[in-house]
C-alpha cells in the first residue's frame, strides 16, 4: 500500500470516477465490495461524491440527471498540466471533446472526450484535488487498459495527445500494447477484432485490487452485480470481469506481485 497524493505527470491515469441513475444503492454496493466511505465532492455536473479508504480519496461517484440516458461506465481521467490545449489536441488528433474543458470548484479542471474509435476518457487538470490518493490497497484502482478492435491507429492517437511511448507484444495472434510515461508503464491497450462487445464498442476498463478475486466476484453476485467472466488467473494475477447493479463494467485483480 503506498500513498498517491502528488501531482501527476501529464499522460498518467491519475482518477476515476463512474455516473450513475442510483446514486445512494451505488455508494451501498461499492461500500459493501470495497470497503467505501464517502464525503462530498464538487457538484457542477450533479451530485458528486469521493470515494474513501483510510480516509484517502480512491474514485468518484456522481448522479446523472433523470434525462441523461448515457452509458453506465467507469472513467478514466489522465493528467494534463493543461486541459484546454489538451483538448485542442484531442480536436485536432480526431478524437471528440463531449464535456469541458470546465472547472470543478476549486479541485480542478475537467474534460470528457473519446478517441477516434468512440472510446470515453476524462482528462483531468489538478488544483486542490490531485487525484487517487491511495495505491495498491484491496479497493484501490491498479491498472486501466484500453478495449478495442486493434490498437496500431488509435495508439497513434494517444502517442499525439499524450507523448506515451509504446510496447507492443510481438505475437501474429495477441494484439497487445503498453502505454510508457517516463519509461513507466502506466496503461494498456488491447486490440479484441470481433470479441469486442457490440453493446459497449471500444472503451477503457478500470481494474481495481483485491484481497481475494474469487470471494469479491461471489460477493458482486451477492450485492446484485454479475460475473461476466469468472476468474482466471493471467500475467498480472487473478482476475475476474464484473459488472455493478447498474451494469458499470470493471475487472477485480489479485496482483500477483501482492
């Protein structure tokens, strides 16, 4: 477990957060998974509160308003030292700027966007909020990887928006690339062709660490989620796909370097 609270360098995830229809049932699904207290956060787009471990913000949830049919999903932010000329960028690379570049009280500033394949990002400008405080703790997020249909184009996009330098794994049948900032792995992107879920399309998936990835994905079912793949055990550890009651989709890890 280490703390995370310093300013991030621009390209690194530094927070995510998900919006929801049921706020209260959210916050008592996640409390009872991971172990979330919650305080208050800004509230430009609606209601909005921190996620809490050992007092150390770890994710966002936020209320979507009656109106707003959007997809249920988890998003990640990556920083920027400035989020409207990273908008600009993402403009001009192809990609879509949905929301902002806008302030969030004096937290920071926020955009929403997608990339050329439709995939919903944030990107996230710190004040006084500088982002997930707390890593590598059960209920932390570990990891975020990128879900397509393949990754040659739209990591050309990333490398633009983000100056990231990639690894790709050299197989004719695993299309696979890791995002590096500073020489640091910081994400993933992994290229599915056909596997890609038609109701989804591509999209980025947060990974959050657990104790034990057998007993959270039995405890999902239990609190009204759905394992929609059951655990196995990869490169990285133990891990299983789930969904909240809302249909949030994410991945549960054991690391295996826990």
């Amino acid at each position: 477990m280490t703390e995370a609270a310093e300013r991030r360098t621009p390209g690194t995830p530094c927070w995510v957060s998900l919006m929801v229809h049921g706020l209260t049932a959210t916050q008592e699904f996640y409390a009872a998974l991971f172990g979330w207290e919650f305080r208050p956060g800004p509230d430009q787009l609606g209601p909005y509160v921190r996620a809490l471990l050992d007092g150390k913000e770890v994710a966002g949830l936020g209320q979507l308003a009656p109106d707003r049919h959007l997809p249920i999903a988890w998003t990640t932010y990556f920083a920027t030292d400035d989020a409207d000329l990273t908008a600009e960028t993402i403009r001009s690379c192809g990609g879509t700027v949905a929301v902002g570049p806008l302030d969030a009280g004096e937290a920071g500033r926020l955009v929403i966007a997608s990339d050329p394949s439709g995939a919903v990002f944030g990107l996230w400008q710190a004040a006084a909020h500088l982002g997930t405080a707390l890593a590598g703790a059960p209920g932390t997020p570990v990891w975020n990887e990128l879900v397509t249909r393949e990754t040659t184009t739209v990591a050309k996009f990333y490398q633009a928006v983000f100056g990231f330098e990639t690894e790709a794994v050299v197989s004719a049948d695993f299309d696979y690339q890791t995002l590096h900032v500073d020489g640091r792995p910081v994400a993933s992107m992994h290229g599915v062709g056909h596997a890609l879920p038609r109701d989804r399309g591509p999209h980025w998936m947060t990974h959050f660490e657990v104790a034990d990835s057998d007993e959270a994905a039995a405890r999902v079912v239990e609190l009204g989620g759905h394992v929609l793949q059951p655990p196995r055990d990869g490169t990285t550890g133990r891990l299983a796909t789930v969904s909240d009651p809302e249909g949030a989709v994410f991945t549960i890890v054991r690391s295996a370097a826990r």
